[in-house]
C-alpha cells in the first residue's frame, strides 16, 4: 500500500478537508434558492419559500428538484 506525504500547505490556507461536518449536525448558514427576503411575496407565497427552505437545511440540500418541492408542496396541504 502507497504511503502519503503529509500535505504541505501555504500559510493561511485552510484545508477544508479538516472541517468534516457530521451528516446530522446543523448547517452553519441558510441556503435559500429564491432570495434573501421574503417582503414582497404574498402570504402564500412566504409560506411556501419557508417550507422549502426549512426542508433544504433539514435535508442539506442548496438546490431542490421538482419531486422534492412536490413533496414540500404536499405537506403543506395542497392537492390537485
């Protein structure tokens, strides 16, 4: 089996490898897929963005696909 060399790095480089985040531990920043703000969106509107952002730091996730906002969708209520 190869041996590695330990890797040296330059002074104020910060290997981000060293960081690894537990998969249940909470993220560190929201991620939101709309914007920052929610003010000029209609009550529904602010409900849906919330649910949908709940659920992207719940499932550390930056980006959703349409089955999951189906999903969020759906345990709101909402049906066809």
């Amino acid at each position: 089996m190869p041996q590695f060399a330990e890797i040296q790095t330059e002074p104020g480089f910060v290997d981000r490898r060293s960081n690894f985040v537990e998969p249940d531990a909470a993220p560190s920043r929201e991620r939101r897929q709309f914007r920052n703000s929610y003010d000029n969106l209609s009550p529904d509107a602010t409900e849906l963005a919330g649910a949908i952002d709940e659920y992207k730091l719940r499932h550390r996730r930056r980006f959703i696909t349409y089955e999951e906002m189906l999903g969020v969708i759906q345990n709101l209520g909402y049906s066809k």
